[in-house]
C-alpha cells in the first residue's frame, strides 16, 4: 500500500486543517457535476489571463477586430461565389455541404475557428492557459458546427425526405435506449451483436498460471513445435482492460505473436473497488510487474525475457527496468529473470508536452479530481471515459450523436469500441500519484520518481528498446513519445505507425492502408530532432508488426526450443481468467 504523505488528500498532521481540507472536498465533489468534473477554478483562470491580456493589449484587439471584418468580407465574396468548403473536414464530405447554402455555411464555421486558434494566442499567456483557451473555443465550436443543427444538415434533410420522418422516430428511441443505459436499465430495441471477453474477444487460447490481488498472469498455449527462447512478457494499461491486445482472433496481437513461434505472457489488471482506495503506483509495479517477472523465472528459469509495455503499462515497464537496473537494484530482484530487451508501445516517460491530455491536467483540475476520488476512493470508468470523450467530442460526441439521433443510425460497435466501452476504476492513490509525479512534476524523466524510497533513472537502462508512437495520438503524441532519445543512452529504435493511440498499435498485418517509418540510433549515438527523424527513417508499407517480430528475433537466442506449455500445477483457470469479466455500474 502506498504511504506517500505528499498527497495532499493524506495528510493528517493538523487535525483542524486536515478537518477543513475534508469539509472542503466534499463541497468540491458536490460541485463537480455541475462543471462536468472540471475544475471552476482552472478554467477562470484561464479566461481571466486570456481576457486580461486582450484588454491590456489594445493593438492586438484592433488587429483581432480587422481580422473578424477582413474574415466576414471574405466570406461574403466565398458565398456570392459558392466556394466549396474545405475538403480536408471529414464533417462536410456529403456532396450537399458543396452547395449553397450549404456550404457558406460550413465555410462560416471554419472562418470563425482560424479566427479564434489566432484570437487565443496572446502574447503573455502562459501556455497552458493557452491550450486551455483554444481547447474549450474548440469545444464550443464544435458543438456550434452546422453538423449539428438538425434539420439544417442538409443530410439530415435528406434523410427526414427520404424516409418521411422515419429517421427522427428511430433517433428518439435512441436517445430514450441511451438514457435507460445511463440509469443501469436494459435498452428497449434489441441488442447488437455482443463482444464478449472469452466468447467473442479474447479468445487466444491459454491458461491463468499466477494470480494476486492486483493481477493474473496468462500463459498462452503454443501453435508451434519449437519457440523463440526469450518468452514475451507484456504490460497493459490498467486504464483499460488488457484484450485490447487479444481482440477477435483476425486482429489480435497476442495471437500473432504466438503463431509466429513466441511463448506470450500478458498481466490482466483487477477491476479495483473501495477496498483499494489506497494502493498506489508502488503496489501496481510490484504486483503487476515484479511479482509477474517472478512467475515466469519459477516455470522457465533464468531465460531472459523480451517485456513489453503499453500505454500507460509501458511507462510502467520503463519505471521497473530503470529501478532493476540501478546499483543495488530493488527488493527481491534475484527472483526476477533478467530482461533481453524493452518495448515501450505508445507509452510516455517525459510528459512535459503531453498534448491535449495535458490541457486538462493543472493543479487544480488535479485537486478536484482528487476531491472527486476521495468520496468513493476511486475514479469511476464513466468518469475516466468522460474525459477521454471530452477531448474527442468532434469524432465520440457530436458526429456520433448526430447520426444516432437525427439520421436515425443504430451505434453498431464493432470489437475495438466495445473494449473502449469496458469501463475500469483507478484507485484514489495511484490515480493521484500519476498525474502528480508524471504529469504535473514530470519525475520520471527528471530522475525523481521514487521506488523503494530511492529515483530511478532511464539512463540506467541498458537493454536495447524498441519504441512504437503513432502519428495520430491525442494521448501520448508520438512527439512527446519520441524524447525518450533524450532519456536513455542505449540502442534505440523507434517506429512511427499511422492511426492512432488504439488502432495504430492494434494493426495487424494485412489491414489495408497501413504504413510506418522505422529509423535505429545505436548506443551513444547523437541526438536527432524528431522532424529530422521523420525526414531520414526508413519508410515501409504494411503493419509494423513484422518489423517488432524481426527485431525480437535479432535481439535473442538463434536458436529455438521446443515449445512451452503451463505445468498442471500452475494452472489456476483457463483464459481469459476472471479479473477481466469484473464489471462496476459505474
């Protein structure tokens, strides 16, 4: 359990401060849902750097003033002419938006957000009051999209047309089945098709051979004869549940894996409850990291082994490799295998620019976050997915919705959004100490972050590391993925994939359209910025799938060995295993 007394939520040393502190939560926990869980404070202070700059700033009003004049003039003359609108805004690709009205319309709307990107970068604004000012203007805009406006979407007009109103009849009974969900009733119109873990996802076959009260450990049963020597051990997001690796058998990662000869071990996080309030970062990386390590040495021995981590499961694995490798190494490391090599796929060690992630993380959103947390002891999956929607509320909110209730579309998920929608807690400590010690602080790329009392460093790392960013990702922008060159000393290659946070790491081979770029620094060698990288990296077609694997087998044993099976006695159930069927209503 975590003990750390640098949560402000924890401390105690002044029973009348501590007494305030906790009146004063739960009045900020009371307020959160009235704005949406974020921070009052947060978002008035940057208003108020915002708004004070413009008054201060009499020059750049008047500029912002011709700007807006010049913008309407040129819109007028766009409109007279019937300028189409941008056709890079996947919103306005109907052929309809092409036309008048229509697309002054759409043209309107993007004026008013090339106005407002310029209008909210003021000279004196700390940056993040900044990305705070464009992000919410964004926001705001978004919601105001023409797209949006009913029956004034000449789609939706279409449509209603075409099927006499069918289409607003269906999107009313979408919207009464969306509010039976969000009060834990049953949808009225039948259900699509089901994703369920170990019936219609998650279905590589294999067995639960560890278990503790954090994590289960999964063994996967070989399709080969032989196998590499160096098993796979893999380190999800406990954000999420961990199939995002194992979805159906055409596109799951984890299978590959394994039918191209590797013995595969993946860590299933606990759904946690109020009972683990106080489990912090510490009790993630030794039970889910450390005490799975010690699993694999029991049934194979001191083979090296190739780890891999995830999102937020490979800034874990950076945090235990650098806290292995440090003199004097950690509790227990005798136990441990050593590791062959490090993957980190999509997983930030510096959050010093953590893109539109960071917008919402200040200390003040963290102290309404922790407010929040401490009602319960943890923060709800509805709420982690809220936020994730909110910073995606164009693609997961307003387009989505559009379709769903005035053209009348089901929702039909496909495997990728139904695990999106398996909805995991994070206990109150951890979550707290991650935004704080990552995020707010930036420790771990500082060489702060504590293990066992003592930083840890990442230049300390000297196994060689496969690093995976994706072009697309609001949540670890490959940028910000790509200054681990600054952190560590040794062999590095890093990958850059198209798509996103999800579906560039979920990118099997032969799915159409995909490419990356794959360049390799050696130990010690010089510093390349990240545009420069992208400019010199070896281009190639397909899933970068193949391009890890080859790695894998360059960085391990030529020779394989006959392949591995769980010993009965370590058999504890049959995977998927159970922490992944836990759900919470909330």
């Amino acid at each position: 359990m975590s003990t750390d007394t640098d949560l402000p939520f924890l401390r105690a040393d002044d029973p009348a401060r501590a007494a305030a502190q906790a009146f004063d939560s739960r009045v900020h926990a009371a307020m959160a849902p009235l704005f949406s869980g974020l921070s009052p404070i947060a978002l008035a202070l940057a208003f108020t750097d915002w708004s004070l700059h413009l008054a201060t700033q009499p020059a750049q009003s008047a500029r912002l003033l011709a700007s807006a004049q010049q913008s309407a003039l040129q819109w007028w003359g766009e409109t007279l002419g019937s300028a189409a609108p941008e056709p890079r805004d996947l919103r306005f690709r109907d052929p309809a938006w092409q036309q008048w009205p229509w697309a002054a319309m759409a043209n309107a709307h993007h004026a008013a957000e090339r106005w407002w990107s310029d209008a909210t970068a003021l000279r004196g604004m700390s940056g993040h009051h900044q990305d705070m000012t464009r992000f919410f203007a964004r926001q705001w805009l978004d919601m105001l999209a023409p797209t949006n406006a009913g029956l004034l979407n000449p789609e939706v007009l279409q449509r209603t047309r075409e099927r006499l109103g069918g289409n607003l009849v269906q999107g009313a009974m979408n919207a009464f089945d969306d509010w039976r969900r969000d009060h834990g009733l049953p949808p009225l119109q039948a259900a699509t098709a089901a994703f369920r873990p170990g019936q219609e996802v998650a279905l590589t076959p294999g067995q639960v051979v560890h278990r503790n009260h954090l994590s289960e450990l999964i063994q996967y049963l070989p399709t080969t004869a032989r196998v590499q020597a160096e098993p796979i051990f893999i380190v999800p997001s406990w954000i999420m549940k961990y199939y995002i690796l194992d979805l159906s058998p055409h596109n799951s990662m984890v299978r590959w894996l394994v039918d191209q000869g590797h013995t595969v071990y993946i860590v299933s996080w606990r759904n946690p409850d109020e009972s683990d309030a106080l489990l912090g970062l510490e009790d993630y990386l030794e039970q889910g990291v450390f005490d799975s390590l010690a699993a694999i040495r029991r049934q194979i021995g001191e083979v090296p082994v190739h780890a891999a981590g995830y999102c937020l499961g490979g800034t874990l694995l950076s945090i235990a490799a650098a806290a292995l490798a440090r003199p004097g190494q950690v509790r227990g490391a005798d136990l441990l295998p050593p590791l062959a090599s490090v993957s980190l796929l999509a997983a930030e060690t510096d959050f010093a620019e953590p893109g539109e992630m960071g917008v919402l993380i200040d200390e003040s959103q963290v102290t309404m976050i922790e407010d929040m947390m401490a009602e319960r002891g943890y923060l709800s999956g509805r709420q982690m997915a809220g936020s994730f929607a909110y910073l995606h509320s164009r693609e997961l909110v307003w387009s989505q919705k559009m379709r769903e209730l005035w053209l009348g579309e089901p929702n039909v998920p496909n495997d990728l959004m139904a695990w999106n929608a398996d909805l995991t807690r994070m206990p109150a400590v951890m979550h707290s100490e991650y935004l704080r010690r990552c995020y707010l602080r930036n420790e771990l790329a500082e060489g702060r972050f504590p293990v066992e009392g003592r930083p840890v460093s990442l230049s300390d790392i000297r196994q060689p590391l496969f690093v995976v960013g994706t072009e697309q990702d609001h949540v670890s922008p490959w940028r910000s993925v790509y200054k681990i060159h600054h952190l560590v000393d040794g062999d590095l290659t890093f990958v850059l994939t198209n798509a996103g946070h999800n579906a560039g790491i979920v990118s099997e081979p032969g799915h159409p359209r995909r490419h990356h770029a794959l360049r390799h620094r050696p130990a010690g060698g010089a510093w390349v910025e990240a545009a420069d990288w992208a400019a010199g990296a070896e281009q190639r077609e397909g899933s970068w799938w193949p391009s890890w694997r080859q790695w894998l087998v360059s960085h391990g044993t030529p020779d394989t060995v006959k392949a591995r099976t769980p010993a009965a006695a370590d058999v504890l159930c049959a995977a998927p295993g159970t922490y992944v069927h836990q759900c919470h209503a909330d």
